[in-house]
C-alpha cells in the first residue's frame, strides 16, 4: 500500500478585514465618514441618517460603530480624504 502524501500546503498571506469592500484598518486613515440614510430614516449607531448628509470624525467611532454602518444594506457610507477637509475649510 502506498503511504499517503500530505496536502499541500499554500503560503496564503492574511487578507484585510473587510466590510463591503472596504479594508477597516485603513479608514482609521481617513477623517471622517459622510453617512446618508434612507428618506424615511434610519437609526444606526445611535444616530438618525436621513437624505441629508452626515459627517462623523473617523476618531468619534468605534470600530464596532464603523462596521455597523458599512455593514448595513440601508446606509451609504463614503469616506472623506484628507485633501476634502482642507478644501472645506
């Protein structure tokens, strides 16, 4: 009987954690995240998003805060770079 080779075994490198395509280690890089929500609302993270726009420091959230927002399938969250925050100001 011949012995049983061994599987191989693939040098896969980690993968980023990610939430709809988004890798969570690098939104700390970001300032801030501009969420809207449905017209009728939604509360997430205890805060009502509607049609109008909601900007929120990346440092005011948690980590949890942030993957319950992309997370949900009624919020579009985008990211704000920091070249956008000088323009505003």
């Amino acid at each position: 009987m011949a012995p049983k080779s061994k599987p191989e075994v693939s040098s896969v490198e980690p993968q980023p954690m990610t939430i709809a395509g988004v890798d969570l280690a690098r939104i700390s890089d970001l300032p801030a995240l501009t969420v809207r929500g449905p017209e009728k609302g939604r509360w997430r993270i205890g805060r009502r998003f509607g049609s109008e726009a909601v900007t929120i420091p990346v440092a005011d959230l948690t980590l949890e805060q942030i993957q319950a927002l992309l997370a949900d399938p009624e919020l579009t969250v985008m990211g704000v770079l920091p070249d956008q925050v000088r323009a505003e100001d």
